[in-house]
C-alpha cells in the first residue's frame, strides 16, 4: 500500500500545500529569473524552509520540495558547477525534510487529528526548463526517448533523498508523462509517483490532448498512484475531475490557480482570485482526494480547506 492509500483510508482528502513563489516574492525575494523559484535553494534556503513551515502550519498534509525549476542544465546555465546543482536538487527535499520536522517538534499536538505530514519532491516539465511558457502549450521540439535521458539525472538525485512521494507536475503533453514514466523504471526509482497536466479548457491539456486519453494511459502505469492537474483556471477543474474519473480508479490531484491568469510575456498576473475554499468543496465532491494551490494560492488559502476538512 503507498503513503497515499493509507492516508485516504482514514482521511476522506489529503491537503496539499500552496503556491511557492508567491511566498518567496512576499519575503522580498526576487524570483524573476529563469531559475525561478528554484534560485532561492542557491541564494535563501533559510527562505525555503520558511514558507515550508508556514503551509504546515495552515494545515498542509503535504509540502512540495522547492525543485520544480531545479535542474542540472539549468544550474549549469548560471555558472554553477555539476557538483553544486546536483547537491541544491537534494537539498530542495532535505529542507522540506526538516521543516516537517521543525512542525511536529513545535506542535506535537497538531498531529492528534491528522497524518504526519509528507513530502513530495517537484519534478516540473522541460517547459519549466526552457523558461519560455511552452509548459503551457507542450510544442516542444524533442521525443519521448529524449525526455525520458532529461528527466532521468533529477529524478535520480531526488530520489536519493527519500521523498514520500514524486509530483511530476505542469505537465503540458502526455508524451512527457510517458516519458517521466520510462525514466523512473529506467532508473529503477521505487518512490510512487503522481502526475498533474496544465489544462487549456474544460476538457483538454495544453497541447490539445482529451484529458481522458491521458487519464487512460496512466491508469495502467503502475508507478503513478493518483493523476489530475495543476496550474489550471479553476472554472475548468469540476469538468476535467468528471473526465478523468471516467477514466481511472486511482486517486484524483487538483491544485489549480487563484483564479487569475498568467502572461508569459510580460511575466505578470492578471484578474482577481476567487473563493479558494468553497470551489474545492464542489471539487472533492467531484471526485478529488487531493486538493491544494499552485500559482497565486496562499498559506490562508490551504488553511481555508484544512479548516473544513477538519471540521
């Protein structure tokens, strides 16, 4: 049984934590940089295992490692050695390690009507990589067999440090999700998996595939034990859950945007967020036993729905 089973045996939802940057930005980080987020690990990791704690103490079943824009080539990029990129892929995991045990040292008592924490190591698309938005449009020039040697290295790396889980996320065609997939058994990495699309619409992932199709594939990959979507407008998260429910018994992951909307040009958020707790309501009663942020989403936002799934 993997650690998600257990935990949707005696919990009907698993909470999961919010947006990263936001926080980072919030602490008067810059994170305009093609490492994004991911820089913090190199410049501010004292910042990272901050914001970490700050979504354990809003009630987060699950904080995500820092790791999402971390990759080799990308370190490399920026003048850092091979050696230096690989040790800040690993810490990215180690310091959501210790701020989950930063949380139950401080709050013991916190854990009397909730499961231990986990962590989830980021694994984001080679969009996030290439930092030019085609994590929302999957048009990339490169095949499954070269997608699989791309993510292969990192997903090494962070398994070494133990995660609970890989959330291989923004994920924006399924031949990457085929190819995370053959990475993993290539690499002979036994740490489950669950994997999330960008969606366009209602019905489909960015580069146009019916998120049926997708949800179809990956119910027959044993390595992935709960499939959905993230960094998606929430006014199409209850028609993808019905699609993907038809196509798949294993557990359904939603953590879509604010409400607002994203321009990859300018690199600037538009639009107002909506009411966080009451959309992730009608999606668990939709189908999805795992609900949190991405972009914009806030501490306030995942207490929000750790509050009612509490109550």
């Amino acid at each position: 049984m993997n650690c998600l089973d257990k935990i949707l045996e005696k919990y009907p939802l698993v909470v999961l934590d919010g947006a990263f940057a936001t926080e980072l930005e919030g602490r008067g980080f810059d994170i305009k940089d093609e490492l994004w987020s991911a820089k913090a690990l190199h410049e501010r990791p004292d910042l990272v295992k901050a914001v970490h704690l700050d979504y354990l103490r809003a009630g987060a079943d699950v904080v995500e490692s820092a790791s999402y824009q971390a990759t080799i080539e990308g370190f490399l990029r920026k003048g850092l050695s091979r050696e230096r990129a690989a040790e800040l892929i690993k810490l990215s995991v180690k310091l959501a390690k210790e701020a989950r045990e930063d949380f139950i040292k401080e709050s013991p008592e916190a854990l009397a009507n909730r499961t231990k924490p986990l962590v989830a190591a980021s694994v984001g698309p080679y969009g996030a990589f290439l930092a030019d938005g085609s994590e929302y449009r999957g048009n990339y020039d490169i095949g499954e067999d070269e997608l699989a040697d791309f993510h292969e290295e990192r997903l090494k790396l962070l398994a070494e440090e133990s995660p609970d889980i890989m959330a291989v996320e923004t994920v924006p065609c399924l031949v990457e999700a085929k190819a995370v997939v053959k990475a993993v058994k290539r690499a002979g990495i036994n740490i489950p998996l669950w994997i999330s699309f960008s969606c366009r619409d209602a019905g489909s992932i960015s580069d146009g595939t019916p998120i049926e199709e997708c949800a179809a594939w990956l119910d027959k990959a044993d390595e992935v034990v709960a499939l959905g979507l993230n960094c998606t407008a929430p006014q199409y998260v209850s028609s993808l859950i019905e699609k993907i429910r038809a196509n798949t018994k294993k557990h359904i992951v939603v953590y879509p945007n604010s409400g607002e909307t994203y321009d990859a040009k300018t690199k600037t958020w538009k639009g107002t967020s909506a009411s966080f707790v009451d959309m992730a309501v009608a999606w668990h009663k939709a189908g999805a036993r795992l609900i949190g942020g991405c972009c914009r989403t806030t501490p306030s936002d995942i207490k929000a729905i750790a509050d009612w799934v509490r109550d």
